[in-house]
C-alpha cells in the first residue's frame, strides 16, 4: 500500500476513491485530480514514471515526492454524472506503459451512454455556476451562458471577487478555470475511449499546495528547448515556434500559469499560459512582480528565501550529468493569507520584530509585522525528460542542461531586480 493512504482510508480505498479536480493547477495540459489532502494523482507516461523511480537522491528535495501508482476506472453515479475511481494498483510497476494502457483489460461492465439523458460534466457545472456569478456581477444579462462558458475558456488573465462572507480557501475551490478545463478534456478523453477500455494508470504524487491555506502558483516553463528527442517534425518546429515567439528563446523561462490571491482587492487572479507566451522580457518581470503584490503591499519577505532555493536548485542541476528537462515546469508557491496587522502605537514589545520596511508600507494606521512565511520551489513535468542512465535512448546528451539552467540564472536575477528596486 502505497504512503499516501492513511490508516484511516485503507478501508475507503479499497472501494475506490473518487477523484476530484486538483484546483491548484494552473499550467500544463495532463489533467491533474485530487486523490486526498495531501495527494494528487496524474496520468501515467513511462519517462516520467522512470524519471521519479531513478532520480538522483539530491533532487528530491526539488520535486513532488512520489507515492506509488493507482489504477482509475472512468464510471458513472447514482445521477448519471461522469466521474473517475482510484483503485489500488496489482501490477508489475516495472513495466508500467504509458497512458494508452493498452494491455489493460476493460471492466466487464462497460458504460452505457444512451441510458442516460444527460451527462453534465462536473467541472461544468462549476464552470457554469461560476458563469453565473460573473454575469450578475457585470450585469452581462443579454449574453446566453452558453456564450459566457465559451469566454470562460478563452479568456487568458481572469479577476474573481471573492465573497466576504467565508474564508477565501474555501472559495478557491470553485474557481480556477484551468483546472477544470484540463479535467473536463480528460474526463472527454476517456468518455471517447470508453468502450475500448476503463482502466487506467496514474501515479500519485505530492500534494505541494498541502500546507498552505491560500496558495499562490506560479507555473513556470522553464528551458530555451521544450520539444522531446522523440518529437515528430511537426511537434518540433510548433515548439521552437513557441519558444522563439515568448520569452523561453531569450531568457529560458517563461509564464505558464498563475494563481494570486489580492488582498488588496479581495481577488482571485488567474493567468494562462496564452498569455505568458504574449508577454516580453520586461511583461515577464512585471508579471513576477504581480505574482509577489498582494494589492497592498509586495510580499518581500519571500524574496531572500525563494533566490536561496532556486540558487540551490541551480548548483544541484550544474551538476546531473546528461539530463535534459525538456517542456519541465518549476513551480513557486507560497501562502497568500495576509500577514496579522499589529497597531503602530501598539506595545513596543508587539513591535519588537517590526522590519522598517513594512512599516513604510503602513500608511500610518497599521503595520505589518513579519511571520514565518514560507515559500516552496519545485520542478514538476517530467514526460520528456532524458538521461544516458534510461538507457533505451537513442540521443545521448552529455553535460548539464545548460537552456534550464541558463532560465534558472535569469530567473534569479530578475527577482533579485524586483527586490533592489522596490527597496529603493
């Protein structure tokens, strides 16, 4: 039994368990679920299996921490709305395929889609009421739902207005639109290929959102290459386009996704990775600076901690021979829960911790007073990834993967900007 299940959920477990959509994904296109508070689960492909079961020891620390593979089973409810089960896995993980699974025999009992009348996807359902608030907000009342979901979709930075009533995680759940486009397109995957097969195989990972109670993701791709050795001509040339075209050709990263909660305003903001791609050198810090601004105050204290780790990161990746990360992401996340307010005239020893700083940004009235904030730096994506110790490769690199690190280098230096110049 793999880590991630408790004691208290072996029972469920092994009835299955159902997957929700993990809301905190804000980048890539493998839909990623939820499969309890501290783990989510993602489609199965073999390099990135390999990948998680080899890697070097000194990465870890870098890296969702892997927790074994489940089989998931595409099926029905009581109500006729489409879902995905976990189940425990009983195979050789050795010879785990990709997520074609084709050597997996289908459920005895297949679904039955004209059964039902209607199959209204979960998310959209989210979507849609979320569509509603929306339209009441911005009194869009001659626009059709229909027309609002389409928006919903295609719209690349989005503002929500969270209620005042509720504290704000709670809130978070219903609202990220990339989420539940990607579970809706997987959900859609797997409805097509249902009568073919039912089965499965995720791996379960890590849950980096775990510990913090607002969490703020930034999703970014990292390298001045993202196609694969195994790429097809097509597949090559559309993603060179895409890295001449953004910022991954100048400076090796760019912005993939963004999720920040605004104080300030009381706002849910989400970026994609459309407009990411848009965005220039100078478009790419402004939007860093964005990530770090909470709408009253920029979140400096991050700043020292998060250069650390991507230093860190850094020095570990000079050193892994014949690696290659393409289309990999790095994700930076921290807590977007505002800091306690202390009252200026309050007690000096309440005062005692205060950072000149904050203080300026106290417009008199109120200062901030510095927790324990905490930030997180991970690498994520692994599907094409290579390395000499794979073996079946036929493209061998040798040295370090000078395009991520070359992003890693420029990242570094660019928060560091923002740090220099919002202390002036």
């Amino acid at each position: 039994m793999s880590p991630a299940f408790g004691a208290m959920e072996v029972e469920h477990y092994s009835k299955g368990v159902l997957l929700e959509p993990f809301v905190h994904q804000v980048g890539g296109h493998s839909c990623v679920l939820r499969f309890n508070d501290k783990t989510i689960c993602k489609p199965l492909i073999q390099r990135e299996h390999q990948f998680y079961e080899t890697l070097p020891t000194e990465m870890r620390k870098f890296t969702p921490q892997y927790e074994g593979v489940v089989s998931v089973s595409f099926e029905e409810d009581e109500d006729g709305n489409l879902c995905l089960i976990a189940y425990p896995f009983n195979g050789d993980h050795d010879n785990l395929d990709s997520l074609d699974n084709s050597d997996c025999e289908p459920k005895s009992k297949l679904l039955r889609w004209t059964n039902k009348k209607t199959m209204l996807l979960e998310n959209e359902k989210i979507s849609k009421e979320w569509v509603r608030q929306h339209r009441k907000e911005e009194k869009m009342k001659s626009h059709k739902l229909e027309e609002e979901f389409e928006w919903l979709k295609k719209s690349e930075v989005l503002y929500y207005t969270v209620e005042k009533k509720g504290n704000v995680s709670s809130q978070f759940k219903h609202h990220n639109p990339w989420s539940m486009k990607c579970h809706q397109q997987q959900l859609q995957r797997m409805k097509e290929n249902a009568k073919h097969r039912n089965q499965y195989k995720f791996i379960l990972l890590e849950n980096l959102t775990s510990r913090y109670e607002v969490p703020c993701v930034l999703d970014l791709k990292m390298g001045t290459r993202q196609h694969g050795d195994d790429a097809s001509e097509e597949k090559k040339a559309n993603q060179i386009r895409k890295c001449q075209q953004s910022t991954s050709a100048v400076i090796g990263v760019r912005v993939c996704g963004m999720q920040v909660y605004q104080a300030g305003t009381g706002q849910l903001m989400f970026m994609n990775k459309y407009h990411g791609r848009k965005l220039s050198v100078q478009g790419f810090k402004e939007a860093l600076y964005q990530f770090f601004h909470n709408g009253k105050y920029l979140r400096r204290e991050l700043f020292e901690s998060v250069i650390k780790k991507l230093t860190e990161l850094k020095s570990v990746l000079e050193k892994q021979e014949s690696y290659r990360f393409y289309s990999s992401s790095l994700l930076i996340i921290y807590d977007g829960k505002e800091r306690q307010e202390v009252a200026v005239d309050s007690d000096p020893e309440d005062l005692e911790d205060l950072s000149e700083e904050s203080s300026d940004e106290s417009a008199g009235a109120y200062a901030y007073k510095p927790t324990a904030s905490t930030v997180d730096v991970r690498m994520i994506d692994f599907a094409h990834t290579t390395c000499k110790y794979y073996g079946e490769d036929s493209v061998v690199h040798e040295g370090q993967d000078t395009g991520y690190v070359f992003g890693l280098q420029n990242l570094i230096d660019i928060i560091k900007e923002i740090r220099d110049e919002s202390s002036e």
